[in-house]
C-alpha cells in the first residue's frame, strides 16, 4: 500500500520550487493532493503532471495571506475530499531590499504570506483535524542564506513561524494534531541564550553600549 493512500495532504506554494516538489512527492505515495497557489498558471501545471502520471490532484487558487482566502480554500478542499489529513504551509515570498529602503507594502506582503498565512491555516484546518481526531500540520522555514542584509522582513516572518510551530505543536498535541518544522539555518538564527530576570531589566541591560548582540529568552 502507497505510504499515504487516501490521505488529503494540502500543500501551499505548491506552484512552483519546494512546494511542487512537496505535492508531486505526496502525490506518488499515494495521497490526494489539493495543490494551492495564488497564481494558476504553475498550479495547473503541477495538478496536469501529477494527473498526467496517474496521481490524484485538484488545483485551489487562492491568496492564503487573506482570511477570505484560507476559508475558501479550506471549504473547497473539504467539498473534493471531505477531509484535511496534513497541511504543508510552504507558501512565502521573499523580496530583497535593504531595512532602511523597504516599503511598508513589501513588509506587510512578506509577514501577511509567510506568518500571518500560516497561522490563518493552521487555525483553520486545525478546527478541521481537531473534528476529524488529529493530523499533522508541517511549516517549512528556510533560513540559511536568508539572513544577511536585505532579507530582515523574511527572517522576521520566518523566526516569528519558528515560535508559531512550537506553540501550536503545545495547544494542539492534546486533539491529536502533531505540528512539525523543517528548516535550514535555524540552529544559528534561532539560538538563544537564556537569561532570568525581569523584561524592563534585561531590556535596559542589552542597550548599554558594551552588549554585544544576542537573543535572549526570559526564564
């Protein structure tokens, strides 16, 4: 038997780059794929190989960083499938511009799709899995050779889905929802050193001229 027959695995970003690559792989062990993007040129592509090689996949072209969006395309892939067994949150965008030239547009665009879109669906499919008695919800979070100068508004949407995984995979574990991550370059840009102590007071610690950059996390 397939490794995921039958199962509905949704994937976003699935248009193009991890995302295709992630659908066509579920898709060859079996799984139905219910591949998103928001632009339906590449998606229908994907959905046309998969098929084209015996697969199951339907297209869902929907912008997952609005609300509207994600109900849409939750209620769609419910109404194919009747379920959501695994949620892939692939989608992102990330623009290269330096912090002190970036338009606010850009940085609403970047947190709205790579965090705020994740969140969204995993809100959203979680009341799905939570019905259904589990499932797993998986973030991608590609970090290496995305921290450097120009990058600040990705690496913030990505540290910040960093923090959404760990405490998603606490508040959903008792409905039987697993929550992964799978990312690059996290152990440097994630590391942080623990410190107890009250917030006013690290804070004003860490902005006198003698501290060198870190990241700390409060006890």
């Amino acid at each position: 038997m397939p490794q995921f027959e039958n199962k509905v695995v949704l994937v976003t970003g699935a248009g193009k780059g991890t995302g295709r690559k992630l659908a066509e792989a579920f898709a060859a062990h079996g799984a139905k794929v219910a591949a998103n993007d928001v632009s339906p040129v590449n998606v229908e592509q994907v959905v046309a190989g998969i098929t084209g090689q015996g697969g199951q996949a339907r297209a869902f072209v929907e912008d997952i960083a609005k609300k509207v969006g994600v109900q849409a395309l939750v209620n769609a892939v419910l109404e194919a499938w009747g379920r959501i067994d695994i949620l892939i949150n692939q989608a992102n965008v990330e623009p290269v511009m330096p912090l002190l030239e970036m338009d606010e547009w850009d940085w609403h665009r970047v947190l709205d799709v790579n965090l705020t879109g994740a969140f969204l669906l995993t809100q959203s499919v979680g009341r799905v899995m939570r019905a259904q008695g589990g499932g797993i919800i998986l973030n991608l979070i590609p970090l290496a050779g995305h921290t450097e100068t120009g990058h600040a508004a990705y690496a913030a949407s990505k540290l910040g889905l960093l923090g959404l995984t760990r405490l998603a995979a606490e508040e959903l574990a008792p409905y039987g929802i697993r929550v992964h991550a799978v990312g690059t370059g996290l152990t440097e840009a994630a590391r942080a050193e623990n410190q107890a102590g009250e917030t006013v007071a690290t804070v004003l610690s860490l902005c006198e001229p003698s501290q060198p950059p870190r990241i700390v996390t409060l006890k």
